[in-house]
C-alpha cells in the first residue's frame, strides 16, 4: 500500500471539509435540478451512443480491408475437402 505523507493527509482532508460544507448550503438546489438533468442526460444519450445504430453501409462505402476480414471468416468457417471434418453422427 502507499505510504502518504503527512501533507497528503492534510490536503485530504481539507478537501473533504470543504466537500461537505459546499454539499450542505448547496444540496437543495443539486436536488432540485436532478430530474432535469437526468431529462437533458436522454436525448444526449441517444444522440450521442445510438450515432450509426440501423444504418447499413452500401457496398461500395466499405472499406477493403473489412471485405477481406469478411472473406477471411467465411474461408475459415468452410470445410475443406478431404480434411475429414465432417461431422459425425452418435450412435445410441
């Protein structure tokens, strides 16, 4: 664990007197105003983590190396001839 000085501690400390001072005088009015900002906080959400939710991409607007990570994926998920992994069915 680290070792804190003594004026770490002050610092600290003085910090969170001063948070509990300004959260006493102020708290009704962060209180108040709550509601609305979880209100505000909605449309930003959606603005701003929904940017190209729905929206496809055109063929032509995709890049090059995602075609060929695309085609990679379907190479290596096709079964090869003669390699003998086809699949097997239990005997019961």
């Amino acid at each position: 664990m680290k070792h804190f000085t003594r004026s770490c501690i002050s610092v600290l400390a003085m910090l969170t007197v001063m948070l509990f001072f300004l959260w006493e005088d102020h708290s009704s009015r962060i209180m108040g105003s709550l509601p609305w900002l979880i209100l505000l906080a909605c449309p930003l959400m959606h603005v701003f983590m929904h940017r190209r939710h729905g929206k496809a991409l055109d063929s032509h607007e995709e890049s090059a190396a995602s075609k060929d990570r695309r085609e990679q994926r379907r190479e290596s998920t096709r079964p090869r001839a003669g390699s003998g992994s086809q699949h097997r069915t239990r005997q019961e």
